[in-house]
C-alpha cells in the first residue's frame, strides 16, 4: 500500500490524514520510470515462475517415489506461494506502475493488497514451521519421516487459513474512491474503526514479520546445535550431514526473506504512522522496496537449487530427460528412414550365405540388440544362446574370483 499527497482527508484520530492507495498504485513523475519498474517486476515474474514450476515439479516426482515428508511438503508450499505471487500480484503491480490511470474494478481492488500479503504472511509462517521440522529431524531423523499425511496436510492448511485472517481489514476497508479526478483503490477506514485500525497497524508487523522470524531463527540455532552433537557412527553421520544442509539451506532463506521484506515494512510503517503534515514516504523507495519484496520469489527457487544435492540431481535429470527426448524425436527419426538399403544388405548377413565366423553373428546380434530391440526390452536368440553357453561353461571358472589372471596364461600358453 502506499501514500500520496491530494486533498482527500479522514476524521481525527491517530491515523493519517491523507489517502493510502492500495492494489499497487504509485503515481510516477518520470516517464523512465513508468517503463523501467514495470520491465524489472515482469523480468522477475519470467525468471520466479519458471524457477518455481521446476521446483514444484522435482518435489511431486520425488513424492511418487516415497512419501513425502514434513520438510519436502512445506517447501511445496513456499514454492505455491510463491507461484501464486509472481502469477497474480506482479503482473497487476507492473500494470498498475505502467498506467497509473488504470480503472480497477471493485474485486480487484478489494483483493489485490490483501492476496499480496496473505501470500507473504502464508510464507513467513511457513518459514517458522519449517524451522521447527529442522529441528526435529535434527533430533530424531525418524520421528521426522514418519509424520503422518493427515498432520502435514492439516499444518499446510493451517497456514494459508492464519495467513488469510490475519490482513483481513485490508480487505474490508479498500474502495474505490474518486481522488483528483481519477477512480483509484484507497483504503478508507471509517471513524468507528479509527482505533480498532490504529492498534492493528502496529500488531500486524509484529504477528508477521516478527513472531515468526524470531521463532525460525531460534528453531534453526537449536538445529545447527544439535547436529554438531552427533555421534559417528556410519547412519549417525549420514543423518548429521543431511540435517545440516537441510539447516544451512533454509536458514539461508529465511536470512535472505528476512532482509529483503525490511524496506516494504519500513514504507508500511512509515504511510501508517506517518504525521499529518510530515513527509511521505519517498516514490523511489518504495518503488524499490516492492521490487526486492517481489524478488524474493524468484531467489528461492534458485537458493534450494544451487544448496540441495537433492534439486540439483532432480534438476539434472529432468534436464537430461527433456533433452534426450527432443534429441530422440528430433534426429533419431530421420536417420533412421534415410538409411541407404544397400548398406542395410553389406551390413546384414544373408540368408542363404550364413556367415563364416560365429563371431562376427554374435556382433551383429549385440548390434541389433542395442540399437533397435532394446527399446522393446525383447532378447534376441543370439543374445540368450550366447548366455546359456555362458551358463553352461565349467563352475569352477564361473567361481573363479580373478578369472582374468586364468585368461592371461591360457593366451600365453
């Protein structure tokens, strides 16, 4: 939300006495700047959604060969919050930036600061629970696992359902006003409420932003501490390792979150708490400030890429599997059908003239096998005579531990 100088005024009390827009609207003197900010927020809405439907999509894949755990289930959830934002509440910000005339009809008034912040109340206690799974995994890896599907689903649901009431009055409070001329999105706070809102504008920060930081940040330090108090042996380790990465990651996260939401908050408290004849909070700032809140969606998919062993090997795969698919689709084909037929007859041996060397047979066959029948997972004939004369060699060269040794003096010989 933000807060602009006009002649719209409110009743006494000890919130401002000028207009504070909602839904993104920010008046810009310079037109550079009506094209750079947009640019900028439709750049990082690119770059979030890919990073996140690539996340997502490691998570459900991994999900389809295990059950999912605590930890992989909340990291879902950062990565549809964040999907949701960058899908829903950046593309209408740039919009808004671009045209600040733009006529907003009243459900999106009402919803657009209020979906942007239950976006990022929902991810910020996400952040905290997400400590506290650390945590548990740090202790007893096994109580961690086996949490059941009922409990994570409830936690995740939780959530949403906190991070959902608690900017409630945003969206109670947000109309559509005429303010110089212009049909805008301003919140309008009427003089029963002035106190109710006076007091919520300062619990607000606190239950969002400083409960739940607090609490990861302590949750993360108990985690690290834990998994330098391990023991050695070989399962013990493993799970050491694994917990502290798991720590390292996340609080890397939560220390990034927490850094690059500081200015919006500073800007919302400043246009709340603001006097009556005091500054406003200036253009640039918070133009800069929603632009580092709405990064934050694009650097955490890249930050459990690049520290997870576990997406970078997803990320590997999924990268090789699209490859080779279009690599198979693409050139596999055409080679195939413009084959010349006169090699396919050199190459072949004829029917009538079986070949001379049994050797050569059992190439051609091992050829065969790995180009084209392969694909089908079918054994040519070849292929299985050649095992069973394998099978029915003598035991004691098939038992023989270093039977390369026994074939070095038999060629010698």
């Amino acid at each position: 939300m933000e807060k602009q100088t006009s002649n719209f005024s409110t009743t006494n009390s000890s919130l401002p006495k000028q207009p504070l827009y909602a839904g993104g609207l920010q008046p810009l003197d310079a037109r550079e700047w009506t094209f750079v900010i947009p640019t900028l927020l439709l750049g990082i809405c690119l770059i979030g959604i890919a990073g996140n439907l690539c996340v997502i999509s490691i998570i459900l894949h991994n999900a389809r060969k295990a059950k999912p755990s605590m930890i992989h289930s909340l990291m879902l959830n950062l990565s549809v919050s964040d999907l949701l934002l960058l899908m829903f509440s950046v593309p209408f910000r740039a919009a808004a930036y671009f045209k600040s005339t733009i006529i907003l009809d009243w459900f999106v008034c009402r919803t657009a600061d209020w979906f942007t912040h239950v976006c990022m109340s929902s991810k910020s206690i996400t952040i905290a629970v997400v400590a506290k799974a650390c945590f548990m995994y740090a202790c007893d890896p096994a109580r961690q696992v086996n949490i059941k599907q009922q409990t994570i689903w409830a936690v995740m649901l939780s959530t949403w359902i906190v991070a959902a009431i608690l900017p409630l009055p945003e969206w109670i409070f947000t109309v559509t006003k005429q303010v110089n001329g212009n049909t805008v999105c301003i919140l309008d706070v009427p003089e029963q409420a002035q106190e109710i809102m006076a007091i919520y504008v300062k619990l607000y920060p606190i239950l969002v932003y400083c409960i739940p930081f607090t609490i990861a940040f302590f949750y993360f330090w108990r985690a690290y501490a834990q998994c330098q108090r391990r023991g050695t042996k070989t399962q013990n380790l493993r799970n050491q390792i694994r917990s502290r990465r798991l720590t390292m990651m996340f609080l890397s996260v939560t220390v990034t979150f927490a850094i690059m939401w500081i200015p919006e908050w500073v800007s919302w408290l400043w246009a709340w708490h603001q006097a009556p004849n005091g500054p406003s909070p200036p253009k640039a700032f918070m133009a800069l400030a929603q632009i580092l809140m709405f990064s934050l969606s694009s650097i955490n998919p890249l930050l459990f890429i690049v520290m997870s062993e576990e997406f970078k090997e997803g990320f590997k795969g999924a990268w090789k599997h699209f490859t080779s698919k279009k690599t198979l689709s693409v050139s596999d084909v055409p080679e195939e059908e413009t084959v010349d037929s006169g090699a396919l007859q050199d190459a072949a041996p004829s029917p009538e003239q079986p070949p001379k060397n049994g050797h050569l047979e059992q190439s051609c066959s091992q050829q065969n096998f790995g180009s084209q029948e392969s694909k089908d997972n079918q054994v040519l004939p070849d292929v299985e005579q050649f095992w069973h004369e394998r099978e029915a060699h003598s035991s004691d060269q098939s038992n023989d531990p270093i039977p390369w040794e026994h074939q070095e003096q038999q060629t010698v010989g």
